[in-house]
C-alpha cells in the first residue's frame, strides 16, 4: 500500500507538469482555434531566457517572473506576426483550415534552431529552487519533496487564475467569442485581433512556467521539452481540448498512469501507455473526459 501511495505522489507531480502545457495548448485553441506545437519551442526560449538570468545573479525567483514575461511576449509576437496574417488568408484551399497548425510546427523548428546557434546543444541545468530531499515523516521518507510540492502547488494556483479570468471576466467571455464567432465579435466591439494575442500572450506564459518548472529537475537543451509537448496535448485531449479543468484533469490521469507503468512493469512501456490511454478515453468519449457537449439543431 506504501508503494502504491508513494507512485501516485509521484504521478501527482508529474502529471502537474503535463497539465501546464495541456493548459497553454487550451489556451491557444480556445482564443483562437488553433492547436500550437509551437509551444514546445516557445516554453523551452523562455526556460533558456530564465537561466541567463539565474546564471548573472543566482536568483531563481527574480528569473521566473522574467521568464514568464518572455513566454508572454514571445506568444504575443508569434500571434501579430505570424497568425493573424494566416487567419485573413487562409480562408480557401484543401488546407485553409490547417494551415496555422502546419506553421507552428515549421516554428517549432526554427525556435529550435535559434536556440541552438545561440546556446549551443549542450546539456544544462540550474539550481533547483528548494529541496529535492523527501519529506520525512517519523523513520519514513517518502518520495515527495518540496520542489513537487511548488509543482503542484503552482499548477493549482495558474489553473485557477485562468479559470477565473475565462469563466468569470469580460476578458474572458471576449477570448471565447473571438474564437467561436469573430465577425460577430467584431459587431459587438470587442477588439478581435487584440484579444487572441491576449490568448496567445496567456499560453506563452503558462508554457514558460512549465518550462521553469521541469527544467530544474532535469537538463536543459533545446530539444528538452519536446516530449512534454507530446504529453501535454496527450492531457489535453483526454481532457477536452474545450476545458481549462480538462487540462488538469488530463494531465494527472497521464501522470499517475505512467507512474504506475515505470514502477510495476516496465520503462519501456512509458510512452506507448500515454496513447493507449488516449485512444482508451476517446473510444468512450471522443471529445474528452470534459469536453464540450453537442447541441442539437432543429
């Protein structure tokens, strides 16, 4: 029963992690309608950003904040530069519809590639924020420390934020109306174009808490977020691309999932899991545990 506890611990917090970046693809997709496998790219510029600052003043706290305003930043200019001209032009053709997502993953590699030119490939990795040493209860020390503790505690507290301002603010009920009706939208003066970089600003900056997150207990490279970017739309989509508590959800069904995998029977079986637990989610519900619900047309 030990066991058992100490590996959900374990899925708990990585699942955490899935969740931010399911998170910031929701985002996107739901200001924009668009799915981002840029966001792998963006999170990882932001994270390098991150620790030139902790590497120049030893300071993880005074690097996060400035990494979370470069992922902002980095999302509002991939919006204004590159979105928005192919959201006007891709109205026609077999591939209008797909066209932003066919671009983010061409930006996926370039973002890449500039990272690499100025960083170079080298494995990095910066102080850890606070203690990776188990919590100790008595003789027992159990496999979850205080840097799993901040995953979690951090990735609760930016669903909520984002919960709110969706469900519960102008700024909100704007992002949802300029991705589901923009002409409309427009009729009603919201400021369309202002308002999906606004959604795109959001996922950058939730991309870069991932970002910053993860990297301290791993090694950073710019490649090094790519497999999280697979997981997160993973959690996503066995969420609900539709719902910010989706994301969460997600994330920790595949956390605790592949937890159980790597502790009972095999590593190797690791990756495959996460796709047999989205095909095994959208055979019972093809649009996520909490997905949208369709509406009936007379």
């Amino acid at each position: 029963m030990e066991r058992l506890f100490n590996t959900i611990l374990i899925g708990v917090s990585g699942g955490s992690i899935y969740s931010l970046m399911a998170l910031a693809l929701v985002l996107v997709w739901r200001s924009t309608r668009v799915v981002n496998f840029a966001q792998a790219g963006q999170a990882i510029l932001s994270t390098y950003i991150g620790y030139e600052v902790i590497t120049h003043t030893d300071n993880y706290w005074l690097a996060f904040p400035i990494a979370l305003v470069a992922g902002a930043l980095t999302g509002a200019l991939i919006d204004i530069l590159m979105v928005r001209t192919l959201m006007k032009r891709a109205h026609s053709g077999p591939v209008a519809g797909i066209a932003p997502v066919i671009a983010t993953l061409g930006l996926l590699g370039l973002i890449r590639a500039i990272v690499g030119m100025i960083w170079g490939g080298d494995l990095r990795q910066f102080k850890l924020p606070v203690s990776n040493h188990g919590f100790t209860f008595g003789h027992n020390t159990i496999p979850f420390a205080p840097i799993n503790l901040l995953i979690v505690v951090t990735t609760v507290v930016v669903m909520l934020i984002f919960s709110v301002i969706f469900q519960r603010t102008n700024l909100g009920l704007s992002l949802r109306a300029s991705a589901y009706q923009p002409e409309i939208a427009r009729l009603a003066g919201i400021r369309v174009d202002l308002t999906r970089t606004i959604g795109w600003a959001f996922a950058g900056a939730a991309g870069a808490v991932a970002g910053m997150l993860v990297t301290p207990t791993n090694y950073l490279s710019p490649n090094s977020l790519d497999l999280l970017l697979v997981s997160g739309f993973v959690a996503a989509v066995i969420g609900g691309l539709e719902s910010l508590v989706g994301a969460a959800v997600g994330g920790l069904i595949l956390g605790i999932s592949l937890a159980l995998v790597l502790e009972y029977i095999s590593s190797s079986l690791a990756f495959p899991v996460a796709f047999v637990v989205l095909i095994a989610v959208l055979l019972v519900k093809p649009s996520g545990l909490i997905g949208a619900k369709r509406t009936r047309h007379a």
